[in-house]
C-alpha cells in the first residue's frame, strides 16, 4: 500500500505534467484524491446548471465504499501511469 508520503509525492508530481490532461482524467484524479483524503462522499449532488459540480460529486460517489488506502494507492499508480 501507498504511505501517506507516497501519497504527497503523488500530488505533487502530477502538477509537473508537461500537458493537461483530458476531462475523463481530470475526473478520475479528483475522485481518487478526494477519496483517499477524505473517505466517501459526503452532503447532496449538485443540481440545476452546475455541470462540473455534478461530474465531479458523481466521479467520487462512484468510488464509495473503497477504502482511503486503496483509493491511495490506485492515485500514486495512476498518476505514475500518466509519466
């Protein structure tokens, strides 16, 4: 499993990216840092016209029930996996 300064390290490097990545991405990192730092999701989903608001509540609602240290370690592999 990721230690928590593999974890930093991770955060980190991913802002060292030499390009942005795509939305489908982007996503994919917001939910896995938001889960492995704070747990599940937590408050209601975003309504009306906040499109962004309620791509990412749904991106970390899809991983409820993972662990933080598993959501941990699949951030560290990921973002690894973008170098």
């Amino acid at each position: 499993m990721a230690t928590t300064a593999d974890f930093e390290a991770a955060q980190q490097r991913v802002q060292q990216l030499p390009s942005k990545p795509d939305n489908s991405t982007l996503l994919k990192l917001y939910a896995l840092f938001k889960q492995a730092s704070e747990g599940d999701v937590t408050g209601e989903r975003p309504g009306g016209f906040d499109f962004k608001g309620i791509a990412k509540y749904d991106a970390w609602a899809g991983l409820r029930g993972k662990s933080q240290e598993e959501a941990r370690q699949e951030y560290v592999d990921f973002v690894n996996s973008l170098f």
